[in-house]
C-alpha cells in the first residue's frame, strides 16, 4: 500500500474532482488530520463529509484521500479528542475513530449498485463509475490498514472499526476474510458493551454468518440484533426473539444511548422488517402490529406501519369486506393515535396500497360499519 506522502505527492490533485469541483484543495486539508489541533482536526473531518464524500457520494478525489486516511490510522495524532465541524455532529470522541468511521462510509458507498445513467448525463455517469471502481479496488488495502483496530484498547475506536469491516468484507475478494474474523469478534466479545456486541452480530449476520452465540446474550438489545440477522430466519429462537422486543417496540428504540452504527434508523424499523420477512399472514404479526400502531407516527410510516399495513390488507380491502378481528383492532390503533395524523402526506400512499380510505374520518366510519356488521351476524 502507498504511503501517506506518496499519495499526497504522487496524485495529480488539481485532475480530480470532489462535490465542489476541483480537488486541489484537497492535500492541505488533509494534513489538517496531522495538526494535533482538535479544531482543525474538526474542519478536516467536516471537509472529508460535506466534499470528498458527499451525502454518500463518491468522487474522483474519494479513493485516493481514503488512502491517506487509512494510511494514517496508526500515528499518535490520530488520537486527539475532536469532533467535526458540521453542526449536526457534535460527538466528541479521538479523530482515529472518526476516521475509521468515515472509511467505512466510503466502502458502504462503494457497495451500492450502479445507477442508469440519463442521455444527457452519460460523461457525468461515466466519471461516477470510475470513481466507484477505484474505491472498490482499494477495499483490500483498506481493509488492511483497518483490521489492526478490531482489537484496540479504546471503545470508540474498536466499535467504529467493527462498522468499517462491515461493509469492507463485503467486497468478493475478501470474502475469505468473513468466517476468519467473525470467529475473532465473537471471541472478542467479553468486557465490550451492549452496543458493541450488537453491532458486532449485525456485521457477522451481513455476512451470512449466524451470530448464534449472541442470541443468549444478556442483553435484550444484543439477542434482538442477532435475532435479525438473514442466516438465523429459520430458526425458531430468532423469531421469537423478534416477536418479544416488539411486544414493546418503545423499550427496543431505548436499548442503546445510541444505535450500532450497522443499524439504519430506530430498533423497530428493523425489527418489524425481519417480522414481516419470516412471515406470511397478518395474524402472525398482529401483536406486534398492535404494539407499533400505539405508539408511532406519521413521519416513519414508510419504515414501520405502512408495511404492517400492507401485510394486513396485501389484496387490498374492498369495498363491503369484512374486517377480521385483528385488522380493526390495529386500524382502531392508527385512527387512535393522533401521532400518526397531521400534514404528513407519506401515510396516503400506503392507504392507498392498501385500499383503505386515507383520511381519519373515513378510516372511523369504515370501522364503524364493520363493528356493525359483526354486531348482527
């Protein structure tokens, strides 16, 4: 692998591009990393966010600034306590794991499929792939510079090196890697916290591993996120441990101060989609699907009950249907819960998918019929 110094000077910097054009900017803020200086250090991490990998996006600029970064891992100065400078960041931790964090941003964007290009944007869509391939080449010298911090002494550190290979292994060349280091982070578990070892069973699961000896974790939240993993939906204890965090989908969100990283949004999101993905028929989701109309919103919708919805009605309901026992009592739930009502508009679709009406007062008089008919049959 090219040194830090090779790589700053051996690239023509002023050829590439990141989300702000030019990347000839680039070789001084990434010695920035090198400063000591926490405040810098922030601007560095801020800059490699907001241009070299962009909401997710990959540039010309992106695979050679990861270099430096993984090639700079194991120096001292690496260690100073920052945070980044963009204001919704406010995590203060040392800039190593800041920085194995943001390779591991770098490699799950270089997961993501290939987008169409459009007519017009084929040289654009051309410079993309590029890109993406010369971030998906450096996966094994990334990966390389990374694996030494599965170990490290310092929580933040190891944790945001776990989220790293997450996505790092993913690539088909270091696919002999899984089983190897899976074995060393289930061996590694004893004395890490709860959010460590869950992130650890939902790297190993992303795999195709089973974490199964984390399923007798003594954690609620450790045992549901192995629970969700792929490798265990045929094994009757993983679906019962799903099925028992969402008896209480409030207390599943609360698990963690704050989520393993391999985990995209609240608890439940995931939980109700492992549910719904080794199931078939609403009644064996209703219990939860009660749980979560009670006590959700409008906003995750698209996350949580609009695919609860789904399940509930997947013909669709027609009009003069007859509402079992169990749809009513989680349409009943949704009308009930003022949360799930307001100027949101993202609820409509999934009433419409459904076949249902999608305003409040029409969902009311829908189950009031329904309740009437039972009464006189």
């Amino acid at each position: 692998m090219r040194s830090p110094r090779s790589v700053l000077e051996d690239t023509d910097w002023g050829s590439l591009e990141h989300a702000y054009d030019s990347a000839s900017d680039t070789p001084d803020q990434l010695m920035l990393l090198l400063s000591g200086d926490a405040a810098l250090c922030g601007e560095a991490l801020a800059y490699l966010d907001g241009a070299v990998l962009h909401q997710g996006t990959i540039y010309s600029a992106t695979a050679p600034a990861a270099l430096f970064v993984a090639g700079i891992l194991d120096d001292p100065r690496t260690l100073v306590p920052c945070e980044s400078a963009l204001p919704w960041d406010e995590r203060e931790r040392p800039l190593r794991a800041a920085l194995l964090e943001w390779l591991g941003n770098v490699a799950e964007s270089a997961t993501y499929d290939d987008p169409e290009p459009d007519d017009d944007e084929t040289d654009d869509w051309e410079d993309y792939a590029q890109a993406v391939e010369a971030c998906r080449a450096i996966r094994p010298d990334l990966y390389a510079r990374v694996a030494p911090f599965l170990d490290h002494t310092e929580p933040t550190v190891r944790q945001a090196a776990v989220g790293a290979v997450t996505d790092l292994l993913l690539a088909p060349e270091l696919a002999e890697q899984r089983a190897e280091v899976a074995d060393r982070l289930l061996r590694s578990v004893e004395g890490m916290t709860p959010v460590e070892r869950a992130g650890i069973a939902l790297t190993i699961g992303s795999w195709g591993i089973a974490p199964r000896s984390l399923l007798a974790d003594e954690h609620p939240g450790v045992r549901a996120c192995a629970a969700l993993t792929k490798a265990l939906d045929d094994d009757p204890r993983a679906r019962d441990e799903v099925r028992l965090a969402l008896r209480d989908p409030r207390t599943a969100d609360s698990w963690f101060d704050e989520n393993p990283p391999q985990l995209d949004g609240q608890v439940r999101f995931t939980l109700v989609e492992a549910l719904l993905r080794r199931t078939t028929a609403f009644d064996e989701v209703a219990e939860a699907a009660l749980a979560v109309a009670r006590m959700t919103n409008a906003y995750t919708v698209d996350s949580d009950w609009g695919p609860l919805l789904i399940r509930a009605f997947p013909e669709g309901f027609v009009k003069g249907q007859e509402l079992s026992a169990a749809q009513r009592q989680f349409l009943t739930a949704i009308v009930d819960n003022d949360r799930c009502w307001g100027s949101i508009a993202n609820p409509t679709f999934w009433f419409s998918r459904a076949g249902l009406p999608a305003d409040r007062d029409g969902l009311r008089a829908l189950l009031t019929g329904s309740a009437a008919k039972s009464t006189r049959q």
